[in-house]
C-alpha cells in the first residue's frame, strides 16, 4: 500500500481534489484510523462498530451492518444530475479539523476494470 500525504486548508477550493477522485472507486475513513488500516493492510468493515464512523450514524450504516466497507464510484462523467447525487454523500464533509481530518484509500483498477 502505497501513501502519499495531500494536505489543504479548509478555506482552498477542491476543483484540484474532484479532479483527482474523478474517474476513480475509493474509500473514505477518518484520518485517525489509516494507521490501523495500514497495519492491517486492509480496510476493513467496522461491524463490531469498535471504530468511529465517518458518515452518518453507527446504529443504522448501511454497508457497515452488511460486514462491508462503502465505496465512491466516481468513474461515471459527471453530469448534473450525477451531480445533484453525489453531493448528497459528500467525502470531503469529515474533512474539517474538528474531524481531524480524512485519508481517501484508492482502488487499484484492476480491482474494478471489468465493472
């Protein structure tokens, strides 16, 4: 697994950051948590919820109470309306320093490619 460190203060613009995530299938977790992913070199559902969550609520996660870990799917073009529905889930919220900030883990294509 390979890390590379991407800081930017909260005031900078993302049109950088939605182009890099564009075309790509990624995870989001908390910041904090990446060392344990790294030391498990996975990333892992958190269904014994032992760990924070990062969206929404630990009672009712969707994928989390399935035992598997969500995923953004940004391969689509992106099109208003696409648009309209990723805002709805937005990866970039947990990101402010209250949060201690966000790591976005990438697929590797080949992982995905015949999708």
């Amino acid at each position: 697994m390979r890390v590379s460190p991407y800081r930017r203060r909260e005031s900078e613009p993302l049109d950088d950051l939605r182009a890099l995530l564009q075309g790509r299938v990624f995870h989001v977790a908390r910041l904090a948590a990446l060392q344990s992913i790294l030391e498990a070199g996975e990333v892992r559902a958190n269904q014994d919820r032992s760990l924070p969550t990062t969206f929404g609520y630990l009672e009712n996660g969707y994928f989390r109470n399935r035992g598997c870990v969500a995923l953004f799917d940004y391969r689509a073009e992106l099109s208003e309306q696409l648009e309209f529905y990723r805002s709805k889930c937005d990866p970039y919220g947990m990101a402010s320093p209250e949060n201690s900030g966000i790591a976005i883990l990438f697929l590797k294509p080949a992982a995905h490619e015949d999708d």
